[in-house]
C-alpha cells in the first residue's frame, strides 16, 4: 500500500503547514474541492500537495486516481483544509504577528530550508561495495583502537548496518558541508560574548 495512503504519514507538522500557508499565486482554474472560510482549494493545489508530500510520482499519481485511496483523499482535502483555516484563523486573531510566533515560524522555515537541501544532496547515497568495506575496516580498526577485544562479525554479516552507519556518516558531512557553504554565502560575525568555543 502507498506510504500516501497513511493519513498519520501526510502530516510533517510544520512542513505541510508552511506548504500549505504559501500557496502559488498564479490563476487556477481547476475544480475548486474545499471552500476555507471564502479561500479555495483547488483540485490541482490538491494535487501539487500529494506530488510534494510523495515519495515518487508515480505514487502520487497512483494516489490521486485510486478508488481505493478515496477516503485517504478525502482526509487529506480535510487535513489541508484544516491547516488554512488554522493560518486564518490566526491572522484574523492576530496570533501570526505575535513576536515568539513568528521567532518559532522562523526556525521552522530555517528547518526546512536545510532538510529540503539536505534530502536533494542525500538522494544519491547509494554506496558501493567497496566504499561500505572501507567503512568497515575504518569502524573495525576504531573499535580494536578503543581496546575490542573480541572479533568483529564478518562484513557480510553485518553490512545491512555498515551501509546504515556509512549513510549516518555521510549525511553528518552532507549537513556540515550545507553549513559552511551557508556561512560562505552569508557571513555571519557573533560578539565575543556570544561566539562558541572554538570558533
């Protein structure tokens, strides 16, 4: 069964939220599915939202036909329907420009932006054969190191976690190397007071 078809899945707390705060300006005249207190849904918006959310577009357009995802469909127009009335109902209310709001929306979107830039780079980890023994060795060797005394398993044994650790590991420098090109692009400068040890 698509990963689209568990309701609980659909919603990445913020993530949709935000997706779904900044809808795309242009004109659509797609069938509109939701009225949200005189904001439409439109069909296509809909159909944008489980294109984003999917894993693969063949599983979304599998989604938006399957008479079998119909009650998944349906709440999920719900769920989004839900999540604008919320962002209304917040700036009718004046609770979007309360300043600790807006600080936390701001570390969200921060979130997002480097998990967004962190998946695209972290799409082609598929690691070799020979770059998961190298891995290997290196955490073998760390381990007899750090004073193993009993033998390690056989790679192969183990190579479902190898590849699982090399991954870990490779996202950790993925995540670093975002960090410095961000610091290259925008410098930041700290007070003395407030620069981290070591930096």
């Amino acid at each position: 069964m698509s990963k689209l078809t568990l309701p609980g899945a659909l919603l990445v707390g913020s993530t949709l939220l935000f997706a779904l705060a900044c809808k795309p300006g242009k004109p659509d005249a797609s069938r509109v599915i939701a009225n949200i207190g005189g904001e439409k849904l439109t069909e296509a918006e809909f159909q944008d939202v489980v294109r984003t959310l999917s894993q693969s577009p063949k599983e979304a357009d599998a989604f938006l036909v399957d008479p079998a995802a119909r009650n998944d469909r349906a709440q999920l127009a719900s769920r989004i329907a839900m999540s604008r009335a919320i962002t209304t109902y917040a700036k009718k209310t004046g609770l979007d420009k309360d300043p600790a709001i807006q600080r936390r929306l701001e570390q969200e979107l921060a979130n997002i932006y480097f998990q967004s830039l962190a998946k695209k780079r972290a799409s082609v980890l598929q690691p070799t054969d020979e770059q998961l023994q190298g891995f290997y060795k290196e955490q073998v060797a760390r381990m007899k190191a750090q004073g193993m005394t009993q033998a390690a398993p056989a790679f192969e044994t183990v190579k479902a976690q190898v590849a699982e650790g090399w991954k870990q590991q490779r996202m950790q420098t993925i995540s670093q190397d975002i960090q410095n090109e961000i610091k290259a692009m925008v410098p930041i400068t700290l007070a003395d007071d407030y620069r981290p040890a070591g930096e």
